[in-house]
C-alpha cells in the first residue's frame, strides 16, 4: 500500500479488529500454529467485515483510493468503479494478515 491508501485504511482496520477481538483472537492463534501460509481459515470469517469496511468507505475515500490505484502504473487498470474497489478488499484482507503475523509473533 502507498502512503495515502495507509493514510485512509490504517484506523479503519485496526477499529475493525478491534470490533471482532474473537475473530482477531483466531486467525493470530492460526497463523502462530501453522507457520506461513498462503491462507488461514479464520480469514474466511472476515470476508464480511472487510466488505463492509470498503463499503461503507464516503465516497471522497472511494474516488481517493481509486485514483491512487490508477496512479501507479505496475497495477492491474479497470473498467468500473466496483473493480478497483474490490482490489482494495484483497489489500485489506493482506494487511489484517500482515497485522495478525507481526502480532502473533511478539
């Protein structure tokens, strides 16, 4: 993520995780006793939070996010609006993994 999509998304997830401490709780202790992996079963759990975390985004975070994307030139470009977003579900579901790992492992 460049610093921008940070800038609007950090207090967003880190408010998300805090609002599913369980599920949070889950996919930490998953990551701790499996190691690596490409994908860990509690990340199923948050596929309706991190939609709605993008969902409810006001619409000048939206037009932000989508311009940045656009912005950089070694990204997949779309067609609509709705596509760009959903590439920002995957980033987020990345980051809550990345978080989790760092966490799980203090």
């Amino acid at each position: 993520m460049i610093k921008i999509e940070r800038e609007i998304l950090s207090k967003k997830i880190t408010a998300m995780t805090k609002c599913h401490k369980y599920l949070w709780q889950m996919l930490k202790e998953q990551i701790a006793y499996y190691g690596y992996q490409d994908y860990y079963p509690a990340q199923d759990f948050f596929t309706k939070p991190v939609d709605f975390l993008v969902a409810t985004l006001d619409e000048s975070e939206k037009k932000i996010l989508i311009d940045a994307w656009k912005k950089e030139l070694q990204r997949a470009q779309f067609e609509t609006d709705e596509e760009y977003l959903s590439q920002y579900k995957l980033f987020v579901m990345e980051e809550l993994v990345n978080r989790a790992t760092k966490a799980a492992y203090r």
